[in-house]
C-alpha cells in the first residue's frame, strides 16, 4: 500500500516511474512537507518549524501526532461514549445522541508537555520521544461541552475529578492499558468560557482522522495535551483523581522514577507559558543585516490570558527588541509574532524570551526533569552571520 507513512518508512526521496509520466516525485510541495516522524508504530510526527507558522489555524497535515499505541480501530456505527461514576443516570452515547447537543466550535492550541524535551537531553539524557519545538498546533474544534453531557447524566455531590479514558491499548509491563487521565471537575463543568472542556468530533471542520482521535476526543483548553484524550471511550466521575497512569505517574515533574518521588509530585494540568524562534532555520548560515525572525509564543493556558510582549535578543541578553504581535489574539491560543533585526557579523544567537499578560515570563532556564516536560526557558537559536 502506497501512502504518506509508508513511503516515509521507505525513504524520504522516492520517485515513481509511470509510462504517461516520466517521473513524479511525491514529495513535489516543499512548502509543505510531510510530518517528521519520531516513530511510526506509535505514530509520533511534528512538522517542520517553518510550515508549523504558516497559519494561525494549523492545517490537519501540519499538527503534530503523539500516539502511545496504535491507532483503535474504531465502528462509528456501534461506538457508544460511556458515562458512568458519581452520576445520576449513567449513559451510553452514541454519535448519532452527540448531535442532539448544542454544537460549540472553539479554537484552542494543543501542546504536548514534552514541546523542545530535546533541549533537556544537553544537560542530560532523557527517554521519550525526543521532541523538538513543534509538538504543538492551533485547531478550531467543533463538538459539544463535556459540561452539557455531565449534566445531562447528573453529577451527584462530592464528585471532584472526571476521568476521561481512551479506547487506545498501550503496552505496559505485561500487558495493555488504555491511555487516560482525569481533570478537575470545575474544569470539566466550565461552559462559560473560552477555555471549557470539549468533547470534539470535528478539527478545522473535518471529522478526526485516525490519528488524531476519530471518531470522539476532548479537548480541554490551557492543559497538556495529554488530557485532551482521544479515541475517547469511557467517562467517569470521581470523588479522587484518574488511577491511570498517565495521570498517576507519568506527566509529572520528578528528578528521578522512583515510587516516592511519583506519589509526593502532582499531576501536570495547566502548560505554562512558552514560545520559540521558528524562522530561520537552527545554524542558518545568514548575511549580516536585516533578517526576518518569527515565531510562536504561548500564553499560560489560563482564562483570559494573553501574549503581552515576545523580546528578542541577539546580544547574550544584554539588550531586548519587541516583535510584532499578529493581530489574532485568543486566551488558550498561540501568539504568531515577527520581526526585522540587524544581523551583525559574530553574532552567535537570537533569544525569545515572552510574557503575557498573567505576569508571567519564560524563565531563562528550566531545571532537567527526569522525563524532560515544560521546557519553556528562553529560546535560544543558534545563527551564523557572514
Ligand atoms: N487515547 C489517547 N489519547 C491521547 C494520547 C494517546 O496516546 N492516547 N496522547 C496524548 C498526548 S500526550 C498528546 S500531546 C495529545 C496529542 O494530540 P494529537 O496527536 O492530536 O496532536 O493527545 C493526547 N491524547
Ligand atoms: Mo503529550
């Protein structure tokens, strides 16, 4: 079979002989290259930093997959969402019902809690998958608010924590988990604002594709993206935070993995701010003069938070110029940002560093963290100006 990720595994220049046409290569589009894949089986792809900046609205071939298993092979005819717990009435909800709900399309940025965990393994090595600056898009998402579907199911007092489980199996010790985490319950009974948990069938007014959760995923704006949980299956309403492990354990920020510091360490939610250089390229030989940057910021992922400045530094630090804010501006959503400067030779670096309007700033470094997530500290691209 002949398709992107096959014709990836082969090789990355193939041509294809036909008699009516001499040769065609597949990949003739260079302004829009395929995903780099980490792996294939899990799918784990980020675009190039130069197309990843193209559109406010990431297109679907440009965003970033991170997949912990294989895609579930998914019946849409039969699939039925599952809510059970500390509920009233629990349901089974097929996508057919989904449609009987309000329909909300919001756009929110998507970002996984490992974004530019390579710059960690410098310091010191780090497993996972090796991410660069581009695990993360921005989609419109259209579905209905998780809110609605509790509240229709009745939420019985005392519940604190939704659990949201994918129908995904990931290998773990001797056999398979799903993958799942939980949210907080006022987070997943928000429908006021722009940041309230979805339940999403559509991205950029498409149905999922497989891989990024079809036929049903969340989409819980400001978190990491681990939350936002596809192929989702089942929900449940707790008294007590997910027991699965990828709200237990793993996505949290610990020195080293042992049983203790995974208890004594809370569960990542919110990403913080963040932000990096997207053009030029990493060690772009470039002639001295005026050079145009850009790039992406991320406000904190909290209500009504913004980009308030993005500072570029070509100097180590010592002097700072403002880029140029694209005017689409949305709390839970990236900052496109652009700017001229004046490439002297010997400069050895450009530096980003941002900060919205919750007063918070990337940091200028980030302490390593045994499974390298929230690498926010400033970004630092390396040039060469002849
Ligand atoms: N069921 C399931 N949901 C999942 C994952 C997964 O492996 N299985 N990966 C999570 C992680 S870590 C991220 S960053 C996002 C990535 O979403 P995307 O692949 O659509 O970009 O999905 C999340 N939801
Ligand atoms: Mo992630």
């Amino acid at each position: 079979m002949l398709n992107r990720r096959t014709l990836l595994m082969a090789g990355s220049s193939l041509t294809i002989s036909h008699p009516f046409v001499k040769t065609l290569s597949v990949f003739a589009d260079p302004l829009n290259p395929p995903l780099k894949y980490h792996s294939h089986d899990p799918a784990n792809g980020e675009p190039s930093l130069a197309s990843l900046i193209r559109s406010y609205i990431t297109p679907i071939e440009n965003f970033f997959i991170r997949s912990h298993a294989r895609n579930p092979k998914i019946n849409a005819t039969s699939y039925r969402l599952r809510v059970e717990g500390m509920v009233e009435q629990p349901l089974s909800i097929s996508l057919a019902d989904l449609k009987k709900f309000s329909e909300i399309a919001l756009v929110a940025t998507l970002t996984c809690a490992g974004n530019r965990r390579s710059e960690f393994s410098k310091d010191k090595k780090i497993n996972g998958v090796p991410w660069g600056s581009a695990a993360i898009g921005n989609a419109v998402w259209r579905g209905v608010h998780l809110s609605d579907v509790l509240n229709l199911a009745g939420v019985k007092p005392g519940a604190r924590h939704v659990w949201l489980e994918g129908l995904d199996a990931v290998k773990r010790d001797a056999g398979t988990i799903p993958f799942g985490g939980s949210i907080p319950i006022e987070k997943a009974l928000d429908s006021r604002t722009t940041g309230a948990a979805l339940l999403a069938t559509q991205m950029n007014n498409k149905p999922l594709t497989p891989d990024h959760g079809f036929p049903l995923r969340a989409v819980i704006p400001g978190y990491i993206g681990a939350r936002s949980v596809k192929w989702l299956g089942k929900i449940v309403v707790s008294d007590r935070p997910s027991t699965n492990h990828y709200l237990a354990s793993a996505y949290k920020l610990v020195q080293a993995p042992d049983p203790l510091s995974w208890n004594e360490a809370g569960a990542l939610y919110r990403y913080p701010i963040n932000g990096a250089i997207c053009v030029p390229e990493n060690n772009a030989i470039i002639s001295a003069g005026k050079t145009r940057v850009r790039g992406y910021a991320l406000p904190s992922g909290r209500a009504d938070c913004k980009i308030k400045s993005v500072l570029l530094s070509t100097d180590s630090g010592r002097t700072w110029q403002q880029a140029n804010l694209e005017k689409q501006q949305n709390s839970f959503c990236w900052q496109l940002w652009d700017a001229q400067l004046n490439l002297l030779p010997g400069t050895k670096s450009i530096i980003l560093r941002a900060e919205d309007t919750s007063g918070a700033w990337m940091p200028q470094r980030v302490a390593w963290n045994y499974k390298g997530y929230f690498q926010n500290g400033w970004y630092r691209l390396p040039v060469n100006i002849r």
